[in-house]
C-alpha cells in the first residue's frame, strides 16, 4: 500500500513536469506565431533605475558596465554614498537614504519622487547584481509597450563550476523554480522577480506603497492582479554573474528567506516546494527502500522528465544535471524556513514576518 501511495506521488510530479514542458512548447508556438517582440520600434527612452545598499565589488562592475540599447537612456544609481564605479561613464548618482523597512523600495520611491524625467520614457528598476544589456531592457521596454502593467526578467545565473554556483544555476535556470517554469505553471498572480523589472505608471503608484514588505515584488503582482492588470515576463532574462566566494551556506541562507517571503504571500502554495518542486530526492530514498518495480517506473519517468525540463530550459549543450542538487537545497531551504517560523534577519535587523509580506521590526 505505501509503495503505491509513493508511486502516485511520483506519477503527480512527473506529470506536473509534463504539464510544464507542454506549456512551454504552447508558448514559444505562439511567441512564432505572434508579432515579434525585442524591436523596440520608437526606441523609447529609458529610466533605468539602480537601487544599491553597500555594493560589491562585482556589483559595482556591473553597475558601471555600459549599456548598448540604441535609444535615450538615462542610467542613476540610487544609494547612500556615490559608488566608485570601474566604468562609469553615462551613469549618474542620486543621493538616498530611505527611512523605511525595504530599502530598495524606499530608494526607488525617492527616485520617482525626485528625479525629473520625460513622460514618455519607460522606468525599469534593476537590481545591482544583474548585468544590465541592451537585449534586457529591450525586452522589458517591448512588454510594457504590449500592455503589461508590470514586467519582469527571469533572472539567468552565469555558469559557475563550484558547487554553490552549480546549486544556484540547478535552482534557477533548469528546475521547476526557474521563472520561466514558474510563468507557464501560474495560477492567479503571476510569480514574478523583482530584479529586472519594467514599471507601468499603475506599478509605479503601488510599488511606493510596499516600504515595508519584503517580497514587494511578489505583492505588487497580487496587487495588479487583483486590479486586472497584466503582469509578463519578458522575453530577455537577466543575466546574473556569479562571485566566485559564494558558499552553500549562503546559498542556503537566501533561499530560506526567500521561502519565508513565499510563505507569507503564498501560502497555500507552500506546500507544494516538497510536493511537486522537489521531490525527486526523497522519492529516490523511498525506491530504494521499498524496492516496488512499479515505483522504479514511476521514478524513471520523473527523472527523465525532468531531465527533459531541464535541457530544455537551460539550452547548452549536453545533458544537464545540476537540478540534481537544486531539488535537495529547495528542500533543506523549505525546512530551515519552518525552523524559522516568521522571524526572518534582512540586512542586518531581525524582522517578523506577516500576511502579504509586512515587517514588524523586533517582533517576536
């Protein structure tokens, strides 16, 4: 009976990893069938917002890297002190200090209050570990230009052969937590991530009023959606380097949060990160142990399946495996987060975390 029950449990996965294939195959079909997109005909200018809070030094390369989109751009960095960028030429500083809980909301706020701009251009909001290109902001540009609300990039780690790169890599271009999976497979709000994101006026009015959510990101999609409006994702992803330095243990720390954060806005999909995002590990623990062939087959069709996802999503060559290792640091990310409860430490202050995000500084 517990084999059976275990082999249904695989059955589910695999065909929730079908489901997710199919999806992407509908889309890219009609994505060639549609009007092409990253043409930026009017080559509309471009606010491009950079909230930063004690940049690294890869952040500050990215920071300073020039940007080759063809129309007006007006690049400004939002921080506390003027960064020392390596290349820096065409980027401006805007001095800002934000009193409220989510720093990167407060900056941005200050911004759209202060800076004076062209009521045609187009505001993105891009975080400082993303190296921004012309490809990016074009695709965010061409969404918000289709009509959507609020835009936003999958985030694209870069190949890094450590483990705490191939974890990070395995997570967010090959698993089933990739945005691009996640886009196809929303019910409701769109799952969206906040480091590259394209503002409509209606984004721009909501946003201001998340200083104090963690997770803004993921509320203002609620929000919009609530409202009726379309939230994207765009077809360009953000590319993301990765520091060489970075641990497990780090790792495993920001994906914790982030699982907090989910938590707090989504929780009746919570359940689902060991269910259906990453079950494989534990499935395969269960085979070995109960010895069930029907379970063994079961099993074969999830792995290959998402073997499949996987290949798919990250287009090199060669079969890719890193998934492998994403599945076992979603799961150990979901059960720090129980530990955790709704205390969550943001940049150095302790905060509780409650419904929709909302942080309530020193709370128990």
């Amino acid at each position: 009976m517990v084999s059976w029950l275990v082999t249904a449990w695989a059955l589910c996965a695999a065909a929730f990893t079908g489901v997710a294939l199919c999806r992407l195959a509908a889309r890219d079909r009609r994505r060639a069938a549609g009007t092409p997109r990253l043409s930026t005909r009017q080559f509309a200018p471009v606010l491009l917002l950079r909230p930063v809070d004690a940049p690294t030094p890869l952040e500050l390369e990215n920071l300073g890297a020039p940007v080759d989109y063809p129309g007006p751009l007006t690049h400004v960095v939002l921080s506390t002190s003027r960064p020392r960028l390596k290349v820096s030429a065409g980027v401006q500083w805007l001095s800002s200090d934000p009193p409220g809980h989510n720093r990167k909301v407060g900056h941005l706020s200050h911004a759209l209050a202060t800076l004076p701009r062209d009521p045609a251009a187009v505001v993105l909001a891009v975080d400082a570990d993303v190296r921004v290109d012309g490809a990016l902001v074009a695709a965010l540009v061409d969404e918000l230009h289709a009509g959507a609300a609020l835009t936003a990039a999958a985030p694209r780690p870069a190949v890094l052969e450590t483990l705490a790169g191939r974890m990070v890599r395995g997570l967010l271009v090959q698993s089933h937590h990739s945005f691009e999976a996640l886009d196809v497979m929303s019910a409701g709000a769109r799952a969206v991530c906040g480091k590259a994101v394209g503002l409509s006026a209606e984004a721009q009015a909501e946003l201001v009023k998340l200083g104090d959510c963690l997770g803004e990101d993921l509320e203002l999609s609620q929000v919009l959606h609530r409202r009726g409006l379309a939230v994207s994702l765009a077809r360009a992803p953000a590319h993301v380097p990765q520091a060489a330095g970075s641990t497990p243990r780090a790792v495993l720390e920001r994906f914790a949060r982030w699982m907090q954060v989910l938590r707090a806005h989504r929780p009746a999909l919570f359940p689902s990160v060991p269910l259906l995002f990453a079950p494989t590990p534990v499935l395969m623990v269960l085979a070995a142990w109960l010895a069930a062939a029907h379970l063994a087959v079961a099993l074969c069709a999830l792995v290959g399946l998402r073997l499949a996802l996987a290949n798919r999503l990250d287009g090199r060559p060669g079969l890719r495996f890193e998934w492998l290792l994403a599945e076992p640091l979603l799961w150990a990310a979901w059960l720090e987060s129980l530990r955790r409860g709704r205390i969550v430490t943001w940049r150095g202050r302790t905060f509780a975390l409650e419904k929709g995000g909302r942080m309530v500084e020193g709370a128990a």
